[in-house]
C-alpha cells in the first residue's frame, strides 16, 4: 500500500503559484492548470504532486517564505 500524496486547498496552491484565485480558476476550467478532485461541493483539492510537476514543468519560480515578507 502506498502512502496517499499531501493534498492542497486553492490556499496553499496560491502561495505556491503566482496568480489570483480567478486566474487560477480560469486555468483549471480551460484545462491549463490540473484539474482538481472535488471532496464536496465546495471544497476541491489538489495532490501536492500534481502542483509540483506543473511548477516544474513550466519553470515557474516557487514563492518562499523569506520572499513572502
């Protein structure tokens, strides 16, 4: 049995990625950012794997916390 990958709520992806909330939700709709798996009606995450293989995968600069200050 493997252990389940860390799931992320739109929070934590957003201080991860550099776009707003509307941007983002626009992308996972057109398909340009990873679709998310849906808990309930509204709560949708994202498997930490999945957001770091598109970070890396569009060499987008991770935000840090020293950056964040």
């Amino acid at each position: 049995m493997s252990i389940p990958d860390k799931l992320l709520r739109i929070k934590e992806v957003l201080n991860l990625i550099p776009v707003s909330r509307a941007t983002w939700h626009i992308g996972v709709k057109s398909g340009r950012f990873p679709k998310p798996i849906k808990l309930g009606v509204r709560i949708a995450v994202w498997p930490e794997k999945d957001i770091f293989e598109f970070i890396s995968s569009r060499g987008i600069k991770i935000k840090t916390t020293q950056e964040k200050k």
